[in-house]
C-alpha cells in the first residue's frame, strides 16, 4: 500500500557526499534493474523531465541515464521509505536494458549457496 | 536472466564504511520491502543460516531482522550487480512485514509528483 505524501526534497536524508540511493524496478513487471545514486539535482531533474537522471560518482556528474546509450528510463512512480534515506522508482525502461553490459538488469550475478538443494531440484521430473 | 558464479566475498566492493547495500525483495510478488546495509559478516551470516542479517548503522551492530519483532527474512536467492557494490536478496518475508511501522514494505511513501494524470485515472469508470 503507498501512500500520497506532502513532499518535500528537503524531508530526504542525503548521506554524506549529499547522495541517496535510487532502485530502478521495472514498473510492469517488478524486477529490480539497477542501484544508483542521486543527489538533490538529479532528483529534482527527474522529478522535472520524468527522465530518470543519476549522480555518476566515478564521473562526478550528472548523468541522465541512456543519454549515449538509448536506454532511457520513463520515471513512473517514485516512493521513499520509513526513514527518507532510499528512493525506488518504478520505471519504463527503453533500450537493451539497464545494464551496460546488454542484460536487461545489472543484477544477474547469481550466488550459488545452495548447490545441493538446486542440484535435487533440476533431478526431479514433474509427473 | 541470471547466471551462477563462482562467488568470493572478497570480490564484493564494501565501501568507506565497510558497508554494501542490501534490497530485499519479496520472492513472490517481486514487492521491494526495504534497503539496508550488510558489512561481510552479516552477509556471511546470511548466506550460513539463511536468515538475513544486516548491519545497523544507527546502533553500529549486526540485527538479524525480526530477532525481537519476529518479523524474520529467510533467503531464497542472493544476487549482486555488475560492478559488485549491490545486492539483492530475494526473501521470504515472516511476520507482520518488513517494515517497523507494520507496513510490508518501507517504501509506503509516495511522491505525486503526477496529479493530474491520476485524478484523470480515478474519475475514469471501467465500462
């Protein structure tokens, strides 16, 4: 259940270099596609545009996500949580993806911590 | 799409703090419940029990979720993004929900930043 909310950007907690995290779920299907950051401007430039915008802390800048790439994010929906210091954002994802690397999240890195349980489950036919 | 890895925890990227964020995602529904943060021996202890746990910044110590509220997170499936400094874990949510106000998710608050496309979306009657 989500709640309409009186928001000010003010009401955010920003961490210490002024950033907070941002989710990107895909909003027809809710699979998560990215973790990013945002500062005050880049939310407000979201917020704006309903393209999704980012901080690049490898590049210290603004990024507006798939500006090269093609593969904009269509800002849906935006929620913040119990204590204000994270934001989801429900998107439209155009493009290949979120990812760079091609997949359609950045989130395919799978760790294997239950092998014997996996393996049980491949053996076993339905019949 | 998801692929197993051959996983070291030391190929995770911990920041200044020590510290990696943490989504917790509804195994069923794909609902995004909450963000939090896991230093290695909260993942380490994640991965081992299967009950999550998570490092509090607030009291500087690990909390298994749900040790007092009973509101426990078991792992179902632990992945992480394509340049290691995220994670998200798919769970099964226990108790009242994930959220220490009773919510289900964290993310309750919602900014409208779109009014006058949903009061076009209320008024809308289904024919």
């Amino acid at each position: 259940m989500a709640y309409s909310t009186n928001f000010s950007i003010e009401d955010l907690h920003f961490d210490n270099y002024g950033l907070i995290p941002a989710i990107a779920q895909d909003w027809l299907d809710g699979s998560i596609l990215m973790l990013a950051w945002m500062n005050k401007e880049s939310l407000i430039k979201t917020l704006e545009t309903k393209n999704v915008h980012y901080w690049s802390r490898s590049r210290s800048e603004i990024w507006r996500k798939g500006a090269t790439s093609g593969s904009i994010q269509l800002l849906k929906e935006i929620r913040f949580d119990c204590d204000n210091d994270a934001i989801v954002l429900s998107i439209e994802q155009k493009g290949s993806g979120a990812c760079h690397t091609g997949e359609k999240s950045c989130f395919f890195n799978e760790i294997d911590n239950n092998v014997t349980n996996k393996k049980e489950k491949k053996n076993k036919p339905i019949l």
